[in-house]
C-alpha cells in the first residue's frame, strides 16, 4: 500500500515496532512510533504530529507518514473503543492516509464484546486482518480491504513470496471459524477464562500492571518468584520495574480449559506470598 517515501506510525509499543525484529525497515519501511497510552495509539499524540509534519517547510526532506497502524486487541490486552477508532479514523482521512488494523488477536477482541463489532472495524479502517493462527487456524490471516485492494495487490504479494499455491486451505478454515458464529464464540471462552485468571490473581493479592479485558493478562511478580514460576510455567517476559519486579505476560487461547486456569493458579498459589 505504500510508496517507498512512506513510513508506518504507530504507538511506540506497537508490535511492528517492537516484536517483529526490524522486519518493516528491513523490506524498505521506516516505523516512526509515537507514544501510547494503555497501548494505544492516542488521536491527542497523532494529529500534532501529523499537523506539525506538513507544515514543516522542510518536510521535503523527510520520510512521509503513509499508513497509521494500530492493533486490536493492543500489545497490553486492551481495546479501543467505536469512538477512539472513529476519531482515529477521521484523522486519517483527513490527512488521506490509510488506517491498518493489525487483527491478529481479533477473536479475542470480539469476545470481550465491548461495542466495538466487525461492521464497525471495516466502516472506519481501510485495512485490517482477522486472525487465523491464534484462533485454531492451521496457518494464514484473513486481509480485509473494505473499499478494494490496491491496484496489482495479487502482483506484489506475488513479488513478496506471499502468494499461497494452495490459497484454498486458507479459505477452508475461515469458512469454518466463520460459519455458526464459532470464530467469537472461539473468543469468548477464551476471555471468560483470562477473567477467571485474573480475579484469581487478585484474590492471591498478586497486582496486575494495567486492566485488560481481553485474553492477555500482565501480573506483577518479584524477580525471586519468577525463577521458581519459570520451572513450571511458560509466559512472556514482558517489562521490568522497580523494586526487583516485573510484569509478565499470560494469555489463554480458543484452547485455553477450566481446569488449565485453575491449575495454573495453584501453581501461583504455591510460589507467591503477599
């Protein structure tokens, strides 16, 4: 979608910008990340920027915003709402540049069920994907362009190596996740489970670094503690703090059981005191 002038803005916690190892850069996009919010990208953030950018007379010299991208759910398990996306949305417009949603975690978004719906993501972004992999699919995301891919889109994904011989398997499975509303259901149990994580953890008087209502869920631990955590435990190492502690990253799935949630918490029952 964009010319090789454009960079990709985004909130600094942005999963292009952090987890994906450069990748954007390295095939020929710079990503220029500006400050989040509960790992959000604030409209507060990115119409000054915007703004500033163009009326900079020197703004010749430099690399253009092309693309806003933003995730849904966020790298921190939390949602925009239908009246952050629209005010995202407007913005872009009116600086005609695209908005992309990265969906790869979509199914939980969905099953959180806060108001924000499918019919709205693809009335108020020009791109998204909906998640595949981490919802039970095999392999491959489902690309959404409300108003039509780009011209030769078949071409450069084709020149990008990302072109399925067997394009078919993908379909296949989405026609099953899309079929009986079983994608959001998919969803939703794996929410009502990252809850019951989550007031199980409260009710140990572990603290958690920020309030999500989706399947990702970010406990504070002492750094002793998670030595011990770690023999029996996998989760995702996600940010120091002071005092000798850190936040941490556990996130159920359209897999995720009852009984795995309550295992786990015996697990951290076993291994912290308050």
């Amino acid at each position: 979608m964009l010319k090789k002038i454009y960079c990709v803005v985004c909130a600094d916690s942005g999963h292009i910008n952090v987890h994906e190892a450069g990748a954007p850069e390295f095939t020929g996009h710079k990503v220029l990340p500006l400050p989040q919010r509960d790992g959000k990208l604030p409209a507060a953030e990115l119409r000054p920027y915007l703004s500033s950018f163009f009326a900079n007379p020197n703004h010749e010299h430099m690399v253009f915003p092309g693309m806003v991208y933003i995730s849904h759910p966020t790298e921190y398990g939390t949602l925009y709402t239908r009246e952050e996306l629209t005010e995202l949305s407007d913005i872009c417009k009116s600086f005609h540049i695209p908005l992309y949603m990265d969906g790869a975690r979509l199914a939980y978004a969905l099953g959180a069920d806060l108001g924000v719906g499918l019919a709205d993501i693809a009335g108020l972004c020009d791109v998204f994907y909906i998640g595949g992999t981490k919802c039970g699919a095999l392999c491959g995301e489902a690309l959404v362009f409300p108003g039509g891919a780009p011209e030769h889109f078949l071409t450069v994904v084709k020149q990008r190596g990302a072109l399925l011989a067997k394009g078919r398997l993908c379909g296949a499975q989405f026609d099953a996740l899309f079929t009986g509303g079983l994608y959001e259901e998919l969803g939703r149990q794996a929410v009502r489970e990252a809850l019951r994580l989550r007031e199980g953890l409260r009710g140990l008087g572990i603290p958690l670094y920020i309030e999500s209502p989706t399947n990702q869920q970010f406990p504070i631990l002492p750094d002793g503690a998670l030595r011990e955590l770690s023999q029996k435990v996998r989760y995702s190492y996600w940010e120091p703090l002071e005092r000798g502690r850190s936040v941490i990253r556990l996130a159920t799935s359209w897999a995720t059981r009852p009984e795995d949630v309550t295992e786990l918490l015996g697990v951290f029952s076993s291994i912290y005191k308050p």
